[in-house]
C-alpha cells in the first residue's frame, strides 16, 4: 500500500532510542576490517558504509527539523575510538556530541566536499571499540570450558550494536554487510552471516600467528542482529544447513542435544509458507557467562550451555529461535517500541512447531502456563504502567529497561486471538500473506493494522471484535481471555493431588499407585513444572500438606530427580514457585543424601541437587 511505502523508504525520524540521521540517509552495506586483539579486549579497524541520501521528511510529511544538514551524515556510537574518518577515500570532518547517558555519542561526519548529490558514496571509519564495551564479552582462559584461550562474544540487542561499530543503530535501519576478521591462529571466528572466502586485500594473514575469516550476509539486517564470536572452537554436522559449534570438550554433547534442528526448519517452512532464505542456520554453544537462553542471530543462533539436559528435554528454546528466521530477522519491527512485533508473532510460530512435533495439546498447554508469567509480570510493574502495554513509550528509556514477557505473552495472545477472528481455515493464508508482504521490511504496529484490516477486507472476514487501541496501546492484561483446554497441565495437577493424598492411599512403596513405575507416558519438562507449581502452593497455603522425607525420597526414586541435568526441573526456578517450606524440605533431602553417599564413597561429596 502507499502508507507502507512511504513508510518503509523513509525509515523515519520517529526512533527515540537512536541519535542516527536515518530520515536524511541511509547506510545500505557494511565493508568490515576487523583485528580482535584479546590481549588489550578491544577490536580495531575499518567500517567503510555505503551512504544513500533517502529524503525521508518528504516522503512522511514532517517538517526538516532546523538542526538537520543536509551534508551532514550521523550515527550512533558509544565508547568508541574514532581515528579517522574518509569520505570517497579523502580525509573528512567528523566530531562527537555530547555523550547521552543512554544512547552514547552521535558521530557528525561532513560530507563536503566529496560527497556531492545523491550518493551513493563511501564513508570509511578507521576505530576501535573500548575494553568496556557493552555490546562485548571478553573472557578468560579460566572462564571457558577448555581453561587454555580467552573467549570473546557479543550481544547487540537492543541498543548495543553502537558499542560495537559506528551505525544507525535502529531496527528500522536495515544493511547487507561483508567482513573480514583476523584473530589468534588457535582461533576460529563466526558471525551473523555466512561464512566465505575472504576479500582480496585482506586474504592473508599479516604473520603466522594470525587467521583470517571472511564473512557476507547479502540479506539486510539491523544492527542487534551484528555479532561475532571468537575462541577455540569446533564443529559437528548436525543437518543439511546446520553446524553445531562448541569449544570442543563439549562439541559432541551439542551435537546431541540440537540434532532436531533441521525438524524445526522444516516445519517453520510448512507454517510459514515462505522458505528459509539465510542459507545456513548453524548453533553456537556459547560459555556460561551468556546472559539469554538463545539470541536469533541470524545464521548464528547463539544458545546457553544450560539447554544441555542430555535428553533433548531443553532444544525447544531452538524451535523459537529459528522462528525468528522469519518473524523478526525477515521482518523486523521498526522501532523497540513495537518490539512485540517480532516477539510474540515468534511466540506464536514456536507454539505451532511445538504442536507439529508433539501434538496439539502442546499449544494449548505452553499458552496458558505462560499467562501465569504474565500475570506475574503485570502485577509486577503495576496494571497501569507504560510497560504492559503492546507498544510502550521509550522517548530518554533504554529499551533493555523494558524487556519483560509482557511482549512476548501479551503478543502472543493478541496473534492467537487475531487467528480465532480470523478462522483457523483462513488464517493459514494470512500469516504467509503477512510475512511476504513485510519480508526483508521493517513495519510498526500501525501497519501491521494497515495490513490485516485490508487483508481481511478483501476476504469478507469481519473484524468489527477487534479493540485495537485496546489491544496495542492499553496497560494491563490482555482485553481477551485465552480460552483453551489445558488437558496436559490437567496431567501434571492430577499427579500432584495423589502425591498430596494420605499416607493410607499410597500403595506399600510409600508412592501413589503406578508412579513407582516412573514418569507418565509423553511427559515432558514442562509437566514437571507445573506439577512442583500445585505441590508448592498447596504447601504455601496449608503447612500441615508438606510432604514427609520419606515421601519426598520415593518421589525422587521413582522420577530421577536427583539425576536430572534439565536446569528447569533441576532448580524450578519458575518465578514466585518455589516456598520456603518446599526449600526447607528439599535441603533435608539433600543433607541425607549428601550423609548416605559419604557413607558408602568417601570421594562423593556433592549433595543432590534439589529439584525445586
């Protein structure tokens, strides 16, 4: 339509979180020389951005701000070491602003006299980053598996991607890239793309303590999807288009672990309609010290070590990261603002995975066990707070402050009941027709409006039990209640009532009858999850329901708890589950166990680990 025209060329002003001149020009392609030098934690060289004059004030309407020069290029950085700046390879007048505690520097780049109309043109930057770089990890031998190399890793989302290079940092700022990265001869290096040969000009090593890697992603992406990881690594083939990376004490373990991959690809397609553009989807195992379970860079998902459960139990945090393959990297909201956009639209993708993989309980059961976080999360911030709305205020916020699963949740429920409008026979349709008209676009919450009001206008579907402003710009819990048949949790609830039963019940184990037998037919993790949830609360609410030792023994005997390596089961660490009588009983299990092992091997010291 003309609005999303409009709108997608002008990539407009309205992003308050960036300082970037995006509405004036438009930096299409990234060129990167990059040296990682682990020894002072900084990376060093060239960006050199391919510059488009994009007269985006006309194109919305606004008015041209006064303080804007038309020859005058501006991006964001933070922390960074400007050396030197050309343009058209002739040296240029740059300067930093003023630092915002939030949003860092602007750079000013002069484009007289080189730079003369339209462009395109060739601003190059000579920098490098600071050893306190927000966007960087750099870790000790000591801190990776290995104990012999240093680490480094980066995280962009959401405002980061200016500490790591200069650039318009917005998600509405969109850029195809190569680049060309010398480290340490024992390392290897990825990054968000694709991995080739390296340009001419930097093919060889500058001595034979060094490598160099080369990179391209031809498809454009924002700037918090730009990562790159560095450290002793290797590989196994995990599917047609997938490599798991690792450091290499743990490469076959990974290997395990993420072998579906190549299912939740394939299935993400059928979903979708829209095949998988970013050629490879590989999996880096990052070190602990990673802050996310999974981050969607693209053809790079950056994953947590512990997702490693050994049973596969954990691989679904997977299935959302390759959904954001296209919902998120493929279209991608405009600004932080309409962050739900890729959120819960990924919610959504991954629940319909879920369900083709084990069964349409799945959905149904993951969606209403999450609305409890997000009940927590609303009573959290306070139901009137900017925060629980679909699309926040951010003007002087950093977005991180604003991250929560209000986004994802809220988001999620406002796509499913969009599918209940609808029609589960058209809506099929809608979501391919939806994702090939934004791909490889940015849109905001209003276009997304624009679209599915035309879209569904064209069809006869009536819209008229949508709420809108509601729905997008009303703090709270959603203005619709999900309404699904949770048999799966019913499952886990019943489980827990029998644990709860008298002693007089329980059949001569000291367990309820059948569970001796170990862990019902399909369960899962999540199961387990909710069951430790009913066990809780029973407990919080009537003391005199805490489960004896005893029972608490066979209860570990007869499900493995104590053997578990998922990390949810292990530690429960729903948030606001776990009571401190349920803790206290728990410690009691494992100070006996701790005496009993002991007892039977002086070199056995670990006490179990509680399964709360």
């Amino acid at each position: 339509s003309p609005l999303i025209t409009r709108r997608a060329m002008a990539s407009a002003l309205a992003d308050p979180c960036s300082q970037a001149s995006e509405c004036a020009f438009r930096c299409s392609r990234l060129q990167l020389l990059w040296h990682v030098d682990f020894e002072r934690k900084v990376l060093r060289g060239c960006a050199e951005w391919t510059v488009q004059r994009s007269d985006g004030y006309a194109l919305t309407g606004d008015s041209k701000p006064k303080d804007v020069d038309d020859a005058t290029v501006v991006l964001d950085t933070k922390a960074l070491k400007i050396e030197a700046v050309r343009v058209e390879g002739k040296p240029a007048t740059f300067s930093l602003c003023d630092e915002h505690h939030v949003f860092g520097q602007a750079l000013k780049i002069s484009l007289r006299p080189a730079g003369q109309g339209d462009g395109p043109f060739q601003v190059s930057i000579d920098y490098e980053t600071s050893p306190e770089s927000s966007a960087c990890q750099w870790l000790s031998a000591e801190l990776t598996a290995g104990k012999e190399h240093p680490y480094l890793f980066t995280q962009c989302q959401a405002i980061h991607g200016r500490a790591l290079l200069p650039c318009q940092d917005s998600p509405g700022a969109k850029f195809s890239y190569e680049a060309s990265v010398t480290v340490p001869e024992w390392a290897t290096a990825l990054m968000s793309a694709r991995r080739g040969a390296a340009p001419a000009a930097a093919a060889k090593p500058p001595d034979a303590s060094t490598r160099v890697f080369a990179f391209h992603q031809p498809v454009p992406v924002p700037a918090y999807l730009f990562a790159i990881a560095v450290g002793h690594l290797a590989s196994r083939e995990v599917g047609p288009r997938s490599l798991v990376w690792s450091e290499p004490s743990m490469v076959d373990e990974v290997a395990h672990e993420f072998a579906e991959v190549e299912s939740f690809l394939q299935a993400a397609e059928e979903i979708t309609g829209q095949p998988y553009i970013w050629g490879q989807y590989d999996l880096l195992c990052l070190p602990p010290s990673f802050p996310y379970g999974g981050m969607e860079n693209p053809c790079l998902t950056f994953l947590t070590p512990t997702l490693i459960a050994g049973d596969r139990s954990l691989a679904g945090v997977v299935a959302h990261e390759v959904s954001h393959s296209w919902t998120g990297n493929l279209l991608t909201n405009h600004t932080w603002e309409h962050f739900w956009l890729n959120e819960g639209w990924t919610v959504w993708l991954e629940r319909r995975i879920e369900a083709k993989m084990h069964g349409e309980t799945w959905y149904a059961f993951s969606s209403l066990e999450a609305n409890d976080s997000l009940q927590e999360a609303v009573s959290r911030y306070g139901d009137s707070h900017n925060f629980t709305k679909l699309v926040p205020t951010l003007r002087d916020i950093d977005p991180d402050d604003a991250f929560s699963c209000i986004p994802y949740e809220k988001g999620f429920q406002f796509i499913h009941f969009l599918g209940e409008v609808i029609g589960s026979k058209a809506f099929p349709e809608y979501v391919t027709a939806y994702i090939g008209e934004f791909k490889m676009k940015t849109l905001t919450s209003d276009e997304f409006k624009a679209f599915t009001i035309s879209w569904c206008g064209g069809r006869g579907v009536d819209l008229s039990a949508v709420d809108w402003d509601e729905w997008l710009h009303a703090p709270g819990m959603p203005p619709v209640r999900l309404s699904l048949a949770n048999v799966e949790g019913e499952r886990a609830k019943e489980l827990a009532a029998q644990w709860l039963r008298p002693q007089s019940e329980m059949d001569p184990s000291g367990c309820p009858e059948g569970a001796a037998a170990g862990a019902p037919q399909g369960w899962r993790h999540q199961h387990w999850l909710v069951f430790f949830g009913c066990l809780s609360s029973e407990i919080d609410s009537e003391p005199s329901h805490a489960l004896s030792l005893e029972r608490l023994l066979r209860m570990d005997e007869a499900y493995g708890f104590s053997a578990s390596r998922n990390a949810e089961v292990v530690t429960h660490h729903r948030e606001g589950r776990a009571s401190l009588s349920a803790s206290l009983a728990l410690t009691r299990i494992a100070q006996h166990r701790c005496v009993a092992v002991a007892g039977r091997h002086e070199r056995e010291s670990n006490a179990v680990i509680t399964m709360w």
